[in-house]
C-alpha cells in the first residue's frame, strides 16, 4: 500500500502571535514523528516539507503523481479561537470512514474535545481534498488541534508522541497494515539519503535507545536503511553514517 503524507504548510507559515509558533513547523513537526511509525508498513512518500502542495496543486505543478497513491493524509492544525480535534472528508466521498474514526478517536482519547459529527467533518471546498476525490484516491485531513489555543497547544506538547501513535495506530490497524508489508519506498520514506538536522551532533546508538556507539555531527549525511523501536514502543531510524552503523532518533534526521 503506498501512502503519502503532507504537510499542510511549509515551516514558518501562519505563524500566531498569542502563541508564539507558526502551523507549519507543527505540521512538519507531526509529520516528521508519523514517517517512521508508518513506514514498516507500508510505501510511504512526504510530499517536500519546503513546498506547499496546495499551492503547487493551484500552480499545476504537483511533485508527485497523486493517482500512484491509494491513501492521502494531510496535517493541519487549526485556528481561530476554538477547541479541539477533527477529521475532514469530502461531502461527496462514499466510502467507509473507519480509518478516520479510529485516527481521530484516537487522538479525542488524549483529551482534546471531539469536532463535527463524532470527530468528522465534511466539506467540499479544498483543492487537495477534490483532486484526490475526482482521481477517486483516498484522502483525509486532520485539524490536530487549535494552535491559537494555549490550552490545545499545551496538551498536544504534552502528548506529541501518543498523538502521532494515535494518529499512525488509526491507519495501520483500520487498513489491516501488516509489519514487513512496506516493500520498497520512494521520496522521503525508508532506504533513503538523509541530513543530520536541529542538533550539533546526534547519538548513533547499538540498538533503539540502547548504548551510544558514537556520534554524528550535524549537518552530516547519513543513510537511513530501515526502522526499530525501543521498550516504550518508540520508532527509531537504523542508520549508516561513515563507519558507524546503528539507531539514531528521527526527530534530528531529515
């Protein structure tokens, strides 16, 4: 199964001055976390975190082929003075809506208040969302949370790894995903060339958050080969990088 992944805006975008962060490095934050949870099983692709996929899709200049792909799932997070989580669907999409359910059950589970009907919402007025209906893919968006929220913002710090968890167990068990599934990934998922980011240097451990081998400096290039998760059921990158080979924690990897 291959699915694709975006990032609602670029980082730096719709930045809100109550909170001082801005959407789009949250979505790329999320975005970031969901990859590796994902990734074991199935084909999964990043739209480019520097684009706007929206506006790209305006512009007739998609990096991707959307029919290639049986799921979409976009990241945002909301704004103007509410509360709480949803999952936006087409108005005119027919079929079943357990994955969305259990995404978004999942993340109401962690205390955020339910929007729509039961956590859904249907529309009808997001490019995206109809391209991928008149292709006749699959496609989901999640408003997270309010991000001009303090309350909703404090909650999702608090609970950013159980968010994507909810978000990531949602799909994998709805869709029937199997671990060992994936097969081979394009883009940004498994297998790939990566940059040590947001660190001066990053631990390069023996096993997912076992003892540190050594340590890669940031900026460095690196090559992610596949994925293992620790004791709390946390997903770490297996690495190469120069000499050393080991598990080093995605969130400093890009």
């Amino acid at each position: 199964m291959k699915i694709l992944l975006v990032s609602g805006h670029r980082p730096g975008h719709n930045p809100c001055k109550a909170t001082g962060v801005d959407e789009g490095s949250l979505n790329v934050e999320l975005v970031r976390s969901l990859l590796p949870l994902l990734s074991p099983y199935a084909q999964v692709d990043v739209y480019p975190y520097e684009r706007d996929m929206y506006q790209d899709n305006k512009n007739g200049c998609l990096k991707v082929s959307l029919k290639d792909y049986r799921y979409i799932f976009e990241v945002h997070f909301n704004a103007g003075g509410g509360r709480g989580t949803s999952v936006q669907l087409h108005s005119a999409y027919k079929g079943g809506i357990s994955v969305e359910q259990a995404v978004v059950d999942g993340v109401a589970a962690l205390g955020f208040k339910k929007r729509g009907s039961n956590g859904i919402v249907r529309r009808n007025d997001l490019l995206n969302m109809n391209t991928a209906l008149r292709l006749g893919v699959d496609y989901a968006l999640i408003e997270v949370c309010f991000y001009d929220s303090a309350a909703d913002l404090a909650l999702y710090r608090k609970k950013q790894k159980e968010t994507a968890r909810a978000i990531a167990g949602g799909i994998i068990d709805k869709f029937g995903l199997k671990a060992g599934d994936a097969g081979s990934s394009s883009g940004q998922a498994e297998s790939r060339n990566a940059v040590v980011t947001g660190c001066s240097s990053l631990n390069v451990r023996r096993t997912p958050n076992g003892s540190v081998l050594g340590t890669v400096k940031g900026g460095s290039a690196l090559k992610i080969t596949g994925t293992g998760k620790d004791s709390d059921g946390d997903v770490w990158y297996k690495v190469t990088a120069g000499s050393l080979s080991g598990y080093v924690w995605p969130k400093y990897v890009r």
